[in-house]
C-alpha cells in the first residue's frame, strides 16, 4: 500500500544491509513532497499494516473497517459509476450522478 499510494518503498538505504536493518527496526517516514497529498487516515492505515510485530498488526479485516478504506470504497463507487455512465456516451446525465452523491 505504501508504494501504491507514493511510488517507493517505506525501507530504503545505500545498501542491502541498511535496508534490511531499517526493516527489522521497522523504521520508514512519511516525509518529502509526495506525502504531502496523503491523508492522516491513509498514513494511520499505512502505520497499522507495517507494525514488525506479527500480533500486533491490523488483520484485513480491521484493516478494511477503517475509515479511509471506507472512504476510498465510496469514491471508487464513483468512479465506476461515472466510467459506466461515459462509456454509454451519457456524459450530462453522468456529471449530474457524479456531483449529487
């Protein structure tokens, strides 16, 4: 999910060895320009899904309660819905679903 939504990985390094040592500390940041468009309940998922330990780790499940799962199930709801009303070539009617959900 983290390189989906920034484009790299959350453990980077010079070397192997500073790569792996980063993720067995389970250290990453959420820092520089491409984060600035991530929100905090997309950062707190993030955060849930890269705890190093096993037990402690939000499950799919937990994970797909939170609200910014939510949320992004609503736009892309959305998004289908407008990509099926263009693809049918009713593009006012589509506009107007779009902006009165």
């Amino acid at each position: 999910m983290y390189i989906l939504l920034v484009g790299y990985p959350p453990f980077g390094g010079a070397t192997e060895h500073a790569i792996l040592r980063q993720v067995r500390k389970g250290q990453y940041t959420f820092t520089g320009p491409n984060w600035d468009a991530i929100s905090d309940d997309a950062k707190h998922c993030i955060k849930q899904m890269l705890v190093m330990k096993a037990s402690r780790r939000a499950t799919a499940t937990e994970l797909l309660d939170e609200k910014w799962f939510k949320h992004a199930s609503a736009v892309s709801d959305k998004v289908i819905d407008y990509l099926q009303c263009v693809c049918s070539l009713r593009l006012p009617a589509c506009v107007y679903t779009l902006l009165t959900r």
